[in-house]
C-alpha cells in the first residue's frame, strides 16, 4: 500500500505565526532575545556562533505520521541493500570500496540493528508532500544540540507566547530517545558485559565537545557509566580498547565518520589519531568492544548508495512498493564517468545537475551547477570525471518564508527547506530542519538552523516515540 498523502497543516501553521509575528511589527524585541541567547549559548560548530531562523518549522499529527511512514519504508529498504552486499559479491561490486573498508563493513556488528542511528534528509513540499531524498546519514549523526538550542531560543518570543495562547507546542528532546535506543541495542549484543563502561568517541577537530558532554550527561542520568575519549587517547590491549588513562572500555558510541577512519588509517591524520584507529578497529575485529554503529551503516551512508538504488539489481529483491518508493523519491544518480551518463547533458543543462565525492561527510566537496558559470562548471566536471564522484539529477527545492533574528533589519524572504528525521534503533525519534538560500543548504553556503515544534500532537496516540521537553526559558 502506497503511503497517503497526508494533507496536513504546516503552511497554514506557518501563516499563522508569521501573522502574529507581523501584528508585533516584526517582534523586534524578540529577535534581539533570540540572538543574545544564542551568542552565549552552546550553539557553537568550530569556534562560530550556528545562524538560526526566527520563524520555527510547526509539524502537525498527519505531517509527523507520514514521516513515520517514510522512515519505515526507507529503513526497510537500506536494511535489505546493506543485507545483500554482505550476502552476494557481485551486488557488492556495485560499490567501489576500497578492499580496506569492505574488510570493515564485513566484521560482523554482534547485534541485529542495521543501522542503529541515523538521520535522513529529505526535499518536502509542504504543499503536495512530494519529497526527494538528499542524502542519508547514518556515521556521525549530529545536530541534536543545534535542534535544542534553536528551540531555547525560540520560545523566549512574544511571537511564540502568543501561538501556544492557540495551540500547544513541543519541544523535541533527541537526546534520551537515542541513550536508551543505544542501551537496547547494547543489550542485545552477543558479547555484553555487566555495567559496560561507554565511549562517546571522535576526532578532536570534528568532535562536538558541547553535544558530547550532554550525552555524557544524559548516560550517566540514566544509570550507565560514560566517558568522552577522543579516538588519539585510544589503545588496545591484549584483552580489548582502552583509554591512555586506563579505563576498560565496552561499547563504543561511534561518532567518527567512516570516511575520517579511513583517511587516518591511511595516514592523513596525525600519528597519535592513526594509533588510536587502529587500535579502535583491531578491538572491533577481535569482538572486544561492541562498536554502536559497526563500519556496516558506511553502505548507507555514502553517497553511492543513490546510484546503487537506481539499479535494477536492487530492484530484484525489493517489492513492488519499494520499488515505487525508489522510483518516486531517489533522484537519478550515477559515477561521473562517460560509460553511466550523458556527459554533454551534464554540461549543457548544468542548473539540473550536481556532483558530490562518493565517500564524504558534511557537503564537503559538492558542487551544484547552478551556482557556477559555464566555463568553471565544465572545469569542475572534467577535473572530478572518473574520480570518486558520482552525477545526481538536481533536486527541486520547497521554499517557505523565514529571517534571522539579526541583522533586524532583514526583512522576510524565500529560504529553501531540507527536513532529516532522526531514526534511532529503526525508529523514528526526531525532526531536524534547515534552510538555505543557495544552490547548497549547508552552513558553509549561508545555511541556518531551523528551530522545530510539534503543534497540538498526542505522540502516544500516533505510536511515535519521539521525546519531548519543555524549552528552557531562563
């Protein structure tokens, strides 16, 4: 059965702040509260203060129920194709993998949850509900801390005071959902100890020490033993990881991207970062330390995964909704090689294009056509042709009407929209919304974080297990 058309309220919902918002005459003093909360916030990525949007994204019941929808039939679907390139060589050979990282993918996890986190990013029209896929995440799922600082922000408005006098707003919580998913996959897993001692575990220079401290938190709130241990502080022993201060650890809650683990044990990152990944990925391969996610969700998360969707092998094993789902929603994606698309389409019709490294991680790399003249859009192409990139057909993007707080004097205007909903454990745990002006929506190309609110939902009454919490006003 086809997932409905939900026909629900978000541009209405939307309407209706922003007329409150302008019956305030902008909500100037709001705007200010809103940017004085974020400068001593912890809203910060690499020393920078992250821009947010004034106006919220407002999700309803049917908008969040068909999201549910979406996230079960696109789980589904990955959990089969990363299933079968385990499975069956040929259909792996679809992914050029270098030998390294196929030895990775194939360590077996010890629990049965394909993908334990991730957060998918999907084009909505939030007038007809179509949707296109932009990309899925699964290594280094992040941003759960911008989502709760944005919503903090938010409700210190006159603008918010006076739509919950109408409705009753939620805020999202998307740090208990996935502590306690962890701890049921963990107990779960074939080796589990009593009372393992956990490990948030990054790169220095890619880490989020603010997001990674509230998890720490919120383990240790719920009775868990957790530590931060950067992957440079990791060693490992004859009987499993540990850190340089000593400490025996269990699980691992992986934060680090695949493609960063590969590029340090190739050596491009420091000798102590190198050390502590191959310390991290002989005690994986040993089965001493449970790794939450495995290298496994890698076949998900890069950008293949679009090109191997669209071809018919996968089409074999999916049913026929599945096969509807891909057709409908997974942009036609190929390698940039002459042998897989039209090289002079690409070429001549440029704003309908855009390429991206098949092995990256936060849009580094990715280049849409729009955004370059002719002459530097062929140069683009011709330098990144048979190079780990792969083609994909532009996305149309839905655009709503949004500011900053400051500069005050920046009027309303068309932002361009992506919305990721978080799955934790195979279920759908979160929104997380931003928007962008640009070929590209990312932070780096003007991108803003888009505060999100649950408007007049009873979540037990959808079967949705998403958390929420009260925004902090103080």
């Amino acid at each position: 059965m086809a997932i409905e058309n939900p026909r629900g309220d978000m541009r209405k919902l939307e309407a209706e702040y922003i007329a409150i918002m302008e019956s305030l005459d902008g909500d100037v003093a709001g705007r200010n509260a809103v940017q004085d909360y974020l400068e001593s916030s912890t809203a910060i990525y690499q020393g920078h203060v992250i821009e947010m949007s004034f106006v919220p994204k407002l999700f309803d019941a049917k908008t969040l129920k068909y999201i549910d929808e979406i996230q079960k039939t696109t789980y589904s679907i990955l959990s089969k194709v990363m299933q079968h390139y385990i499975d069956d060589p040929e259909y792996a050979a679809l992914f050029r993998f270098a030998p390294e990282l196929d030895r990775l993918i194939r360590i077996p996890t010890g629990y049965s949850c394909p993908i334990p986190i991730g957060r998918f990013d999907i084009f909505l029209d939030e007038e007809t509900f179509e949707f296109s896929f932009c990309e899925f995440n699964t290594d280094g799922s992040s941003a759960m801390n911008e989502e709760r600082e944005a919503g903090n922000s938010l409700c210190r408005t006159a603008t918010f005071d006076a739509m919950c006098e109408h409705h009753t707003l939620t805020a999202q919580d998307l740090f208990d959902g996935w502590v306690d998913a962890f701890a049921e996959i963990y107990a779960s897993y074939d080796a589990k100890v009593d009372d393992p001692l956990i490990a948030i575990c990054d790169y220095r220079n890619s880490g989020n020490p603010d997001e990674f401290g509230i998890f720490r938190d919120r383990f240790i709130e719920k009775g868990h033993r957790c530590e931060i241990v950067y992957i440079d502080e990791l060693e490992c022993r004859e009987d499993g990881l540990y850190s340089k201060g000593g400490l025996k650890i269990d699980a691992v809650y992986r934060r680090a991207v695949t493609a960063e683990v590969m590029d340090a044990l190739e050596g491009l990152y420091t000798p102590e970062e190198q050390a502590g990944t191959q310390a991290l990925c002989e005690a994986y391969a040993r089965h001493q330390v449970c790794l939450i996610g495995g290298f496994n969700t890698h076949i998900a998360h890069c950008k293949q995964i679009f090109q191997v969707l669209c071809n018919p092998m996968t089409s074999e094993f999916l049913t026929e909704e599945e096969r509807e789902f891909v057709a409908a929603h997974i942009p036609f994606t190929a390698f940039l090689v002459p042998e897989e698309v039209d090289m002079a389409d690409v070429l001549t019709n440029k704003d309908e294009w855009i390429i991206k490294p098949t092995d990256r991680y936060s849009s580094k790399g990715v280049c849409a056509g729009m955004e370059h003249e002719p002459e530097a859009w062929r140069a683009l192409i011709e330098e990144h042709t048979g190079r780990d990139y792969v083609v994909q057909r532009y996305c149309k993007q839905y655009k709503t009407i949004n500011c900053r707080p400051r500069p005050l004097d920046e009027e309303l205007q068309p932002w361009n929209n992506l919305v990721g909903y978080f799955n934790y454990n195979g279920k759908f745990a979160g929104i997380y919304v931003r928007a962008g002006r640009n070929g590209l929506i990312v932070g780096y190309d003007g991108g803003i974080t888009v505060g999100t609110f649950l408007v007049d939902v009873d979540l037990d009454e959808l079967g949705i297990d998403i958390r929420t919490r009260i925004p902090v006003r103080d």
